[in-house]
C-alpha cells in the first residue's frame, strides 16, 4: 500500500468511518506520494471531508478516499466520493460559504466545508466539487 505524507490519516479516516458504519475503500497508487504541507491542517481537512460524506451518505455505504500526482508539475490530487444524495449544480459554489447548508435536517452548523477551503487556501492549494442530485458527491483537492 502506497503512502500519503500524512501517517495517521488511514487511521484517522476508520475512526471517522465508524460513524455512520461506512465501509472506507483507499483508491491509490502504487507508489508513495509525498507533499509538503501542514499535518494538522490537512488532517482537519480530511476528517471534514470523510465526515460530511459519512452524514450525507447511507449508512454502510462505500466511501472512497485516493490521491495521485496529476503529472510532473509536482502537484497531488486528494479525493473524497460518496454514495450520498448529492448536491444540485446551484449549490457548488455554496457549499464552502460560511455557515451555508442545503437543509436543516442534518446536524451541523454550516462551517466543515469552509473551513476546508479556508485551510487548503492556506496550504496553496484548491478544492472543488463534483456533484449531481442523486449521484454522490466528489471532493477534490489539489496541493
């Protein structure tokens, strides 16, 4: 098994995934990919990310987590997909304002998201969303 920069993040993301009883499924490659950040930045970032996808998703769903350098720019992908409800395309750019929630029906006060564009901003790097109602959501970072 490959390596991200980060080594408590698998065991960091079971414990996130014990949550809901989601099933934590690594698509990797197969060598380490190594990047220079802020561990408890980025740690906070996944756990937002894997959380959110664990609430939003049913329970005893898969949850997808991989990274992958996108080429020689020096530059890595970091993914989260879910077998949620998705988000509608009005939303995308939403969903990492302060305090913005689609529905009052789940837990939470609206920050996850924009805290993890606020860090990932801070890392230099972006995040976005891919996301259709009733497909599943997609979050990716590149750093």
């Amino acid at each position: 098994m490959s390596r991200l920069f980060v080594p408590d993040l698998w065991e960091d993301a079971q414990k996130v995934m014990k949550w809901n009883s989601n099933k934590l499924v690594l698509d990797i490659p197969d060598s380490d990919v190594w990047i220079q950040t802020e561990p408890s930045m980025f740690a906070v970032v996944i756990d937002n990310l894997l959380l959110n996808a664990s609430k939003f998703s049913p329970k005893g769903s898969t949850i997808t987590l991989g990274w992958r350098p996108t080429s020689k720019d020096g530059n890595v992908e970091i993914w989260v997909k879910d077998e949620g409800k998705g988000i509608d395309s009005q939303y995308h750019e939403l969903v990492f304002e302060r305090f913005f929630k689609i529905d009052s029906f789940h837990p939470g006060g609206g920050l996850g998201l924009f805290i993890c564009k606020t860090y990932v901003s801070l890392m230099g790097g972006t995040i976005a969303i891919d996301s259709q109602e009733g497909c599943g959501s997609t979050f990716t970072i590149r750093l």
